[in-house]
C-alpha cells in the first residue's frame, strides 16, 4: 500500500510516538514504518542524498536525529554503523590534519592510512572498531617485515583519528592504547667519538656526499632538512643557514618539500669553519654540476642535489654512508642520523647548556634533547680522574 502522504511504499509518517502523543516541534522527520514497526528518522544532507535512522522507539529514534543535526551543524559526520573506517578517516585527513599539521605530518599520515590502514580494516564500521582490529595491522605489517618505526607511525595516525573520533563522541573510546606498541630490537644510534667520527670523514674525502656528511656534523641538521636546504637559506656571509624546508619523501609519491617536524623545527644554525669551508665547496661543485647538465637542469636551488639538480634519494645516501663506514673500519649499526646523534654529544660534552643543544638541534623538549645526548668514555674517563683528585691520598690506605 503506497503512503497517502509520501507516495512511498510502506512508509507512513506518524504524528504520534511510541505513547501515541503528537511529534514535537522541531525534531524533523519521523515515522513509524508499517512494513515491520520500525521507528526511522530522516536527515537531509548537503549534497541532496538522505540519510535515515532506524530505532526501536520514538524516542530512541529522536535522539538520534538530534545528535545528527547537531552533528551536521559542526560539520561532523554522521554517526551510525554506517560510517566506515575509511570514510571517517578521509574525512579526519582532509578536515582536520591537512589545515593544521604540517605538510610532511599529513603527508605520512595520508600514506599510513592509503597503504597500510584502510586496505586492510577500513571497511570496518567505525563504531565497531576494538583492539583486535589494530592488533591484526600490526601483525600483517610484522609478517611484513616492516620496521617498528614503520608500525608506530602506524599507530600513531590510527590513535590520532580515534582520540579526534572519541573526542566527536563518535566512538565510545580509542582503542589503540589498549593494544601495545611493537618494541625495536635495534638498539639507539650511538654517536661516533671524535676519532670515529675524523676516520669516517677521511674516508668520504673526494666522494659526492663528502660535504653533505661534513656539514650534517657540523650542524646537526636532519637528513631530511639537509636534503631539502636551498642555497636562498645559507648566508656565508653571516656564517647561518636556516631551516625552513625539509625534504619529504612518501612511498609511492614524489619526493617534495615539506615543512620541518615542529615549529621548533624551524631554526638558526651557526655554521662552524668547517661547515662554511664545505659550503664554499659544495656550491663550486653544484655550478660544475650545472655546466655540464645544460637545458636538463632543475633548478631547485638545492645545496645538494643529484648531478641534474634534483633531490637526492635517502636510500643511496644510507648505502654510500654504509660503504664509507666500511672502508673506515668503524662499526656498519652507525646510520647518518648517527652524526646528529654526534653533533648533539659533542656539544653537551663541551659544557654547552642544554636549552642551547635543544635549540641548534631544533627539538621541541628539553627532553628530547636529553634522548640525543650520549655519554662517552672519554667523559667518564674524566670524571673518574676529578673524583680520585677529591682522594689524592685514599689509595695508599687500600690493600689490594
């Protein structure tokens, strides 16, 4: 039987509730259909289309359409079963993280959730997301020999979106916490002593990344801020580069710049003699460069880019870095964030105060700074020579 009202079948707008009292003013539409006594509640929304609620009662059904009204005026989406996973996080994605993280933070996350979230749960209904469901991505991306760094990253986006979905009152919680992290079997970089760290020098003496590695150890600089640093930021002049840019490199998408991690990131750098002497060198080498490429030049700016002037690949910068470490004789667990790990060291073992190291190394927390500071032999060594001069004669009172 068709609607007298409506026209369609099987539904019939009720002006009565689930007490038989008339509906209230304002609480949109809802009906009782006849086919099985549901109680549904009807909501337009903005591209035309209509989405309908379904209760067991009147009153059940009308919290639920003013929740989704109320929804639809701050811009949220709808709740329900209906709202995947995937939909809910595009939605986070370009509404929340696009407008106010950084271009590499939602890059990373955009690519977390397009390879490794939503192939595997996103057609889950976000309301019935539990910790089995992140569990089961991290147990895929182990069998896959991802990193924990890779897998964090993970869990970082996943727990980001649920904490803005708990927050909307779209999910009861965030489940992620709820599940533990994947611990990494690699120890943290150590960094290189000082004759380490003069051995890996010699060894790239008249090899393309010879000043790269000088000026990220005596800088601090990250690989990516390194790879990303234009020449429009180094003022030799002023013996200063800034960081403004950072090179951001996402599977599967070109490599481009992107801001650095955090706003601290965004910083001054004194540049030491020896920075300076490998700048002065590296920008004779990038001409040469130019020359010879002609008309098949991109022209970036770039302080170090590959002989057509376009960025570098991270990955052949680790390989030559392992090669050197090689023909160095020095230990292959070192990585290139080694020598930030080093410039750091070396700092604090110069007595440099460490709101100063936090803010050459461009880190957000005095702790972080704590993280990157290493304790060498050589420190010990002396500490151990002032503690015995507080004794200079307890030995002779010790039989051994």
């Amino acid at each position: 039987m068709n609607d007298q009202k409506t026209g369609r079948r099987g539904r019939t707008p009720s002006a009565r509730n689930d007490r038989g009292g008339k509906r209230g003013n304002g609480e949109g539409t809802i009906y009782q259909r006849q086919s099985d006594g549901k109680w549904c509640a009807s909501v337009s929304l903005d591209d035309g289309r209509r989405k309908v609620l379904y209760g067991k009662t009147r009153r059940e059904v009308a919290r639920k359409l003013t929740a989704a009204l109320r929804d639809m005026q701050m811009g949220m989406p709808l709740p329900g079963d209906r709202l995947t996973l995937e939909r809910f996080l595009l939605d986070w994605l370009a509404t929340t993280v696009k407008p106010s993280r950084s271009s590499g933070t939602y890059l990373r996350y955009e690519a977390a959730c397009r390879i490794r979230i939503i192939p595997k749960i996103g057609r889950v209904p976000l309301t019935k997301v539990g910790p089995a469901h992140v569990q089961k991505v991290q147990t895929e991306l182990v069998a896959a020999g991802k990193s924990a760094a890779t897998i964090n990253l993970v869990r970082a986006c996943l727990c980001s979106a649920l904490t803005r979905a708990e927050r909307w009152q779209l999910v009861q919680r965030n489940v992620v916490p709820l599940t533990e992290a994947p611990r990494s079997s690699a120890d943290e970089p150590e960094p290189l002593t000082p004759e380490q760290a003069q051995a890996f020098l010699q060894a790239a003496a008249g090899h393309e990344f010879e000043y790269l590695f000088t000026v990220m150890l005596a800088t601090g600089l990250r690989i990516g801020e390194a790879l990303g640093l234009q020449w429009s930021a180094v003022s030799l002049e002023s013996k200063r580069l800034q960081v403004r840019k950072q090179l951001i490199e996402i599977p599967r998408q070109p490599r481009q710049f992107g801001e650095p991690k955090s706003a601290s990131g965004k910083r001054s750098v004194p540049l030491i003699p020896a920075a300076i002497g490998a700048l002065h060198a590296q920008r004779a080498r990038v001409l040469q460069h130019k020359l010879v490429a002609g008309s098949a030049w991109h022209d970036q700016d770039l302080v170090f880019p590959d002989q057509l002037g376009r960025f570098l690949v991270s990955r052949r910068v680790d390989r030559v870095f392992k090669s050197l470490l090689g023909q160095a004789g020095l230990p292959a667990t070192f990585t290139p964030h080694s020598l930030r790990h080093s410039t750091g060291t070396y700092l604090t073992a110069r007595g440099v105060p460490d709101r100063v190291v936090m803010e050459m190394l461009g880190h957000s927390s005095l702790e972080m700074t704590c993280r990157y500071q290493h304790v060498m032999s050589s420190m010990l060594n002396e500490a151990a020579e002032q503690l015995a001069a507080i004794f200079p004669s307890a030995a002779s009172s010790f039989q051994y």
